[in-house]
C-alpha cells in the first residue's frame, strides 16, 4: 500500500452525457462533427487508405460515401464524434470520439480515432523544464 495520500472523494452522482461542444486547446479544436467537414475529411483520406486499418471502417471509396458515414455517426448521443481541426490549417483533419461513457462511474474513454497521415506529428513539442 502507498503512502501517498488520495485526492478528494468523488460524488457518487450519476454524470450527465458529454454534450457536443467546441473544446479548444494550443495545438487543435475539438468541433462538433459536422456535414460540413466532410470535404476537409475527404482531402485528408485521399491516398491514405493504411490510415484505416485498425478501425472497423473505411477507406472510402467515394467523397460520398464518407459523408454517408458522417451522417450515420455525427449525431450519436451515445458516442459524441468531434472533427480535428488544427489550429494551424484551420481544416478538419481527423475525428475522434467520446466512447464507453460510463455515467454512473464517471468515466469515459476516446476512441474511434482517425488522423490523416499529413497531420501525424505535426504537433509543435513542448518545452521541458528542468526542476
């Protein structure tokens, strides 16, 4: 056993659902998954069909049939999916999603995620500071 002490007990309120909104951070925003990502989306997957090999979907064959897919996920209450958007480009390059929400132990994971291969390691590093 530690002796490292613990943080402060947790409410044993059942959590809401996430809500979809826009999360900001330095490097992307996190936008609501939309109709209207679809033709950013569709330019990040063009020649990137290893891109898709662990997730159950994908790659699309047409610019129309991601935005069937779009369409089937953007609105699942259950699963919120967020477009990817860099700060640095301003365009849709990726989604991912709130997953495994588990409410009454105020949990959730994220999955489903999906990043063009352009925008693999485009994240500027941090600084360390030494103590």
């Amino acid at each position: 056993m530690s002796d490292v002490p613990l943080g402060p007990i947790v409410h044993e309120a059942t959590r809401p659902l996430p809500g979809l909104a826009l999360h900001s951070g330095r490097a992307v925003a996190l936008a609501p998954l939309a109709s209207s990502h679809v033709g950013d989306l569709w330019d990040a997957a063009r020649s990137a069909d290893t891109s898709w090999t662990y997730l159950r979907y994908g790659p699309f064959p047409t610019e129309a049939a991601m935005a069937a897919h779009v369409e089937r996920i953007k609105d699942l209450e259950q699963q919120p999916f967020f477009a990817v958007v860099p700060r640095s480009s301003g365009k849709a390059e990726g989604w991912a999603s709130f997953c495994d929400i588990a409410p009454a132990d105020a949990a959730i994971e994220i999955g489903s995620i999906w990043f063009s291969p352009r925008h693999a390691g485009t994240r500027p590093r941090l600084r360390r500071y030494s103590s």
